[in-house]
C-alpha cells in the first residue's frame, strides 16, 4: 500500500520511519523548513531510510478533492483517482 504525504517536516519522520518499517511504500512531495540546511538535513535521512519524493509528474495527477482521514468524500472519488495514478 502507498501513503503519500504533502509536507514533511522533522516532527513526522518517526511516524514515516515506522509506517516504512511495518511495510508501506511512503513518498513526500515537499519538506517544510525554515533553513535549506534543515531541508538538506531532512532529505538525507529519508533517502538513507529509501524514502524518496514523489516524481513531479505524479503531483499534478494527485486529486485536490475533499478527501481526508476526517472526513473522505462519498464516493471516495480521490482514492480511486490516486490508485489509478499508483497502479500506472
């Protein structure tokens, strides 16, 4: 299974780290950080962990509908929209 997160910031490396290690595909599309050098930072510790950015071609495929872990959409037309976009 994948989990794609939007912004990735030092607080949520452990929660990647651990949902990697129980066996999910995990990508990102941007780091969150005041300084490049905490940025760098950041990246180099994903990418040691395999953990890579989502390709920029995929970003723009990504559904902006109103799906969330809160709230997800009736017909999950988001999820079905990013498992075709995974799948290819």
């Amino acid at each position: 299974m994948h989990i794609i997160f939007g912004y990735v910031n030092r607080w949520v490396i452990p929660i990647i780290l651990l949902l990697k290690k129980i066996g999910f595909k995990v990508f990102y599309l941007y780091i969150e950080s005041n300084s490049i050098f905490q940025k760098n930072k950041i990246a180099n510790k994903l990418k040691k962990n395999h953990i890579i950015p989502l390709p920029i071609e995929f970003e723009k495929n990504i559904s902006k509908s109103s799906y969330s872990l809160f709230g997800p959409d009736k017909d999950e037309v988001s999820y079905k929209k990013n498992i075709e976009m995974v799948k290819t």
